[in-house]
C-alpha cells in the first residue's frame, strides 16, 4: 500500500494508523502493512455481508464509507471466516495470515481502549500457528566470496554497503537511514531502528577501512540529501530498492542463487558469524541487533544446536547399521 493510499480508508482506521505511527512509534512500513491488511479485511466483509454486488472486482471495492455502527457489527466469526478467505482464496501462509490476525486484533483494541465500542470482537482471537523455521544465512567462506564479488563503477559504496551488512547487522531500512552524522568520532554508528528506537553499534576495522575508502570517493557536488552516507547514482540518498537489486546482483554473482536469500539474510548471516565464530553472548546479540524481545534473538543458539546435529548426521559411520543377532535358539 502507498501512503496515499491511506486517505482511502474508512475515518476510524486512519486514527488507527495515526495513532500506531505517533504514539506507538512504528514504521512507516510496519504502519503501512497494518493498512493495507486492514484494507483487505474490510474489503473481505463488504462480499460476506452483501454491500456489494457478486461481480465487483475484490481490488475495486471501496471502503471509506464503512462507519462506527458497521465495526459495531462485526464479530469473532466474521473474522476467522475473513482468515479462512485468506487461506483458501488469497493463499497466505499461516505467517502471513497471524500478521494479519495481529493487525485485526489491534485495531479493535484501539478502539476498545479509545471507547468507541464496548465489546471487543477480537479479544480472544487465536492466531494460526506458525512452524518456526531456522533463518537462511550464508557460511563464513560464502560471506567471504560475496565480497570478492563486488567490483565496477561504485565498488567503494557497494563494498562498504555489504561489509555493513556483514559485519553489522543492519536492517535495511537502518542502512539507508544513515547519514554521515551518523558516524561518531568514536568509529561508532547511531543507527534508528524499529520504532524509532536509538541503538549505537562500533565498527571493526572491516567497517572503519571500508568506509574511510567509500568517503573518498562520496560524491559531494550536486547532491539532493548531503548529509545522507549512501549516495545513488542519480545522487539521490539510495533507496531500499536499490540496495536489494546490489545485493541480489552480487549473490548471483557468488553463485548463491537458492531462493530465499536477500537482503535480510546478511543480517542473519552477522547475527550467526558473531554467535558462532565470535563468541557473542546472546544478549548482547540481542542489543546489536536491536531485537525487542529475547526471544527473538534466540533462534541463533538453535541454529548452532542444528548444526551440531547436522554433524553428527555426517559421520561416515551415521548409515552403518549393525546385523540382527541371531540367537542360539533360532
């Protein structure tokens, strides 16, 4: 969904999406994802409560006529049959579907908690259950590789983008954020991650090098952002798009070419060099990495349990199996 795209939505989700932007401080595209799955869970209950005809384009369905007394009468079975569209119609995943769970139960506790209804349609909704799987991320001579890959016209921005990565941990959205007065005389970085929350992180000489060569070569004439660090071709600050075509490009070039690797999986991929070859305790992980929740930095201690058992597994001796013992009485 565009941000302008949320003008279009009925008058109390749009205080919904205010309210998480401002005082929740969410992302912009965390905020974004709740509207536009709002948008299909409202769109949804149009077809199932017959406001629209039968042959109306689901895309093409308008909802900013919908209005206090129409949420009033929505309940709990409205809802898992909203998330029994999803699967069996849209398709989604049980991950994408608990994403949208997520956004329907929080937008009816905002209106709970504002007042504007007395019972929450939501308040015991179940979530579909999510197999947790354990994150894709690239070896150490993988990472290594990746970075032999780079070179052409912006070899200093790219290297240095992906050594960032790396080494660092970064989301995406914490890259393109950066501006040079980021960097702190300390060879420290003030990264603004989810929700706007402030975390310093210190470079390694791997991140100090490869910056100190891209400054030499920054641009400094004609630029429209000047305080941004990372500079497009169009001296422009980089976006998010760009950063995913340079990484796409230097993983097809390294031969990594499975599905499922991006841009994210560099940061798994410094989460896991750092839990597994540097020794980092996992909170402290956690604080690098931003994570809110324990939790969610732990799935890195699985991955090294995995790996254990995938050794085992390799044994040359894993596939042999002894012969029955035959006993004197047979």
């Amino acid at each position: 969904m565009r941000k302008q795209d949320i003008y279009s939505l009925p008058e109390l989700v749009q205080s919904f999406i205010n309210y998480q932007l401002t005082v929740k401080n969410k992302s912009e595209l965390t905020v974004l994802e709740y509207a536009s799955d709002l948008r299909t869970f409202f769109r949804f209950l149009k077809i199932k409560k017959y406001y629209v005809k039968d042959d109306t384009s689901f895309n093409k369905i308008e909802i900013n006529d919908i209005d206090e007394d129409f949420i009033k009468s929505i309940r709990i079975t409205d809802i898992y049959s909203f998330l029994a569209y999803c699967q069996m119609n849209l398709h989604n995943n049980a991950k994408t579907r608990s994403r949208k769970v997520s956004a329907v139960r929080m937008f009816f506790k905002f209106l709970s908690s504002q007042g504007i209804i007395e019972d929450n349609p939501a308040k015991d909704l179940d979530s579909p259950n999510v197999n947790k799987s354990l994150p894709k991320y690239l070896t150490l001579e993988q990472s290594q590789n990746l970075l032999d890959c780079v070179d052409g016209q912006f070899y200093e921005r790219d290297y240095c983008i992906l050594t960032f990565f790396l080494n660092c941990g970064m989301r995406l959205s914490e890259l393109v954020g950066l501006n040079l007065n980021s960097i702190r005389p300390d060879n420290s970085v003030r990264i603004i991650g989810k929700g706007n929350k402030e975390r310093i992180i210190y470079l390694n000489d791997a991140c100090i090098h490869s910056l100190n060569r891209y400054l030499q070569v920054r641009p400094r004439d004609g630029l429209k952002d000047r305080n941004a660090l990372f500079i497009s071709r169009q001296k422009n600050r980089i976006s998010r798009r760009n950063v995913q075509f340079i990484v796409k490009k230097y993983l097809e070039s390294a031969g990594i070419t499975e599905e499922g690797y991006s841009v994210h999986k560099l940061r798994h991929t410094a989460a896991t060099l750092m839990y597994q070859h540097g020794n980092v305790d996992v909170m402290l992980l956690k604080e690098i990495l931003g994570h809110e929740n324990l939790s969610t930095t732990q799935i890195y201690t699985h991955v090294a349990n995995e790996q254990i058992r995938q050794a085992v597994a390799s044994n040359p001796l894993a596939d042999k199996k002894g012969k029955r013992k035959v006993s004197d009485k047979e």
